[in-house]
C-alpha cells in the first residue's frame, strides 16, 4: 500500500532531475526512475518551474523570477541571441539567463532562424499588407471590421443614453 505522506525533495535534487532530462537525453520516465520521483505531474512542474526562469524551493513552489519582464528585444539581439544559442550547442536555458530573456523567447528564436533566417526574426505585429499584395477578400473583411466596431459604438451609444438603462 501507497504512504499518504508526500516525498520531499531538495532544491538540488529537483535541479540535477530537470538537467538531466534537458542536457542528456532521457525520458521524463527514465528521469522518474533515476531519481526516484513517484509523480510525473511532480516533475513536469519542475521542468515548468526550471523552463521559465524560476527559482525552485524544497517544496517546488515558485520563489521568485529570474528574468525581467517586459524588456524590449531588437531584431539584431533577436539574430544574435539565435547564433548564440547555436553556437552553444542549443542551451536554451544558459542563453536566456546571459540575455535576460525567457527560455521560451530564445527556443522560439533559434526554431525560427533556423528555418527562415534572419528575415523571420522581424517584428510583425501590428503590420497590414501593403495595398498592391491585398486581395480583394482582404479589403472586404477590413470593411467588415470596420463597420462591426462602428455598429457596436452605435449600439453602445444608443443603450447607454436609453432612460430605462440610466442610473
């Protein structure tokens, strides 16, 4: 029969499982057995915890952030924080804590520049298509949109002034 108590385990043993499991090829199940973890819910947290740059404790809660949220990456960093990670042999992890970054940013980074290039590290949000690449099914759903948030402003309006809905 199962013990109803739960297993604690220390800061370093919680570290050495994930980094193993990162660096050396094993499975999350040759990771179990190794270390001795009885859940694998237990460690898919860790790994969690550890991917997003945060300090586990004995209990595997999150203790603070270690990188700095919000901060502004150029296309040049971007190119560079790829070649970086390559050139480190793909140690995501390593390279978001040089940089400050998260380690999903630099994984995603690397996965598009290796397949695009440096032209898929550019910064596209919030770009329309230029009026010559647009079809005319684009133009028509702009319109539509436009004429959606217009309506919408309408009704607003007219619900808003309406006497039996005001205070």
């Amino acid at each position: 029969m199962r013990s109803k108590k739960n297993k604690k385990y220390s800061e370093e043993w919680e570290l050495r499982a994930v980094e193993d499991y990162l660096t050396k090829n094993y499975s999350m199940f040759d990771i179990l057995a190794k270390y001795g973890i009885r859940s694998l819910l237990v460690f898919k947290k860790w790994l969690k915890i550890y991917t997003s740059h945060s300090e586990l404790n004995d209990l595997g809660k999150v203790m603070s952030q270690a990188m700095k949220k919000g901060r502004k990456i150029t296309v040049e960093e971007r190119i560079e924080i790829a070649k970086v990670c390559l050139a480190k042999g793909k140690n995501y992890q390593a390279t978001a804590a040089q940089y400050e970054v998260s380690y999903q940013q630099v994984y995603q980074w690397v996965r598009k520049f290796e397949q695009d290039g440096e032209e898929a590290l550019q910064d596209r949000r919030g770009r329309t298509k230029p009026a010559e690449a647009r079809t005319r099914e684009d133009e028509l759903r702009k319109k539509f949109n436009s004429w959606n948030v217009k309506m919408s402003d309408c009704v607003q309006r007219i619900y808003c002034s309406c006497p039996a809905n005001s205070s």
